[in-house]
C-alpha cells in the first residue's frame, strides 16, 4: 500500500525533528566541552568562574545551573552564552574585576565547530576532542583581554568593575 502524501509530509517532518534534536544535543556535547577547554587552559579555579546566558539586549544574565541554561541559539545561526572570569591582584583577593566574554560557536558541515568572541570577526575551527585545536582561539581570546587592560586606563577605586569585551558602557 502507498503511503499518502500526508505521512510523507510527517515522515519529512519527524526526520527534521530527530536530525535537529541530536544536533541540539551534539552542540550541547560541545558546549561543555569548549567551556572545560576554557577553564582547564586558563587555569581558572571554579571560584572565579562564572556563566551568563545573553539576552536580547546583549546584556549578561548570570546561570547559577548548568550550561544549558546559558547557551542560546541566535538567528546568525550560532549558539551564544558568556563566561565571566573574576580577575584580582593576587588569587582571590580585592580588588577584584569581572571579565564578561560573550562567546559563540556553531556546528559546521564537515562535522568540526566554528568558534568565535562576539568582539572578533575571524572565526576559529576546533575538531572536538581535540585540545590543541582550541589554543589560537584561546590564545586570541587571551590576547584580546591583555590589550583591554594595556590599551585602556582602568580606575581601580579598591571596588569590583567589571570588562566586557566588545561592548560599550
């Protein structure tokens, strides 16, 4: 018996859902690991860690829950969510500073990941699983944060500030 129209159409429809499900899922895989990637090359200790979800405005939410919380994907078709990096003189004491990072990344079609700061315009390739293929995004990424500090006069009034690459105050 041939199958109607209509069953295609749901057929069509079901095979999409499944196909974007497992790519929601591989993407959340990979969130994970990009984020372990982050913290492990930096040497960042869970205490000055933090994750954000950005809204709309672009501004930052911060996740107290799990990563899923925090990653969005936007109409450019790449899966957004911010790290914050509390900075200070010597670990864990005042002043302290903020760093606010609004990262994306997205699946390509050769099965490996683009990722990028919303501040960069060059996109990074990282094949996941692959430590060492995260290094010149982070190494720019690194790099960026130096320049902030180098380029610009901070005020440190002995309170928390907060940097947030790529956006104005």
């Amino acid at each position: 018996m041939e199958t109607s129209k209509f069953h295609q159409l749901c057929k069509a429809y079901d095979n999409a859902q499944t196909n974007f499900e497992n790519y929601k899922t591989d993407c959340h895989t990979f969130s994970i690991e990009f984020v372990k990637e982050i913290k492990t090359y930096y040497e960042v200790p869970d205490s000055q860690f933090s994750l954000y979800r950005i809204d709309p405005q672009q501004g930052f939410d911060l996740v107290q829950s799990a990563l899923i919380h925090a990653i969005r994907l936007e109409q450019d078709h790449f899966w957004h969510f911010g790290i914050g990096l509390t900075v200070c003189k010597a670990p864990e004491t005042l002043p302290e500073e903020l760093i606010l990072a609004h990262l994306m990344f997205r699946k390509n079609s050769n099965g490996n990941f683009s990722v990028k700061s919303a501040h960069m315009k060059k996109e990074f390739e990282v094949i996941k699983g692959d430590s060492k293929s995260y290094t010149p995004f982070l190494d720019a990424l690194f790099e960026s944060i130096i320049t902030s500090y180098n380029n610009q006069l901070q005020q440190f009034l002995k309170a928390k500030t907060t940097r947030k690459l790529g956006f104005q105050r």
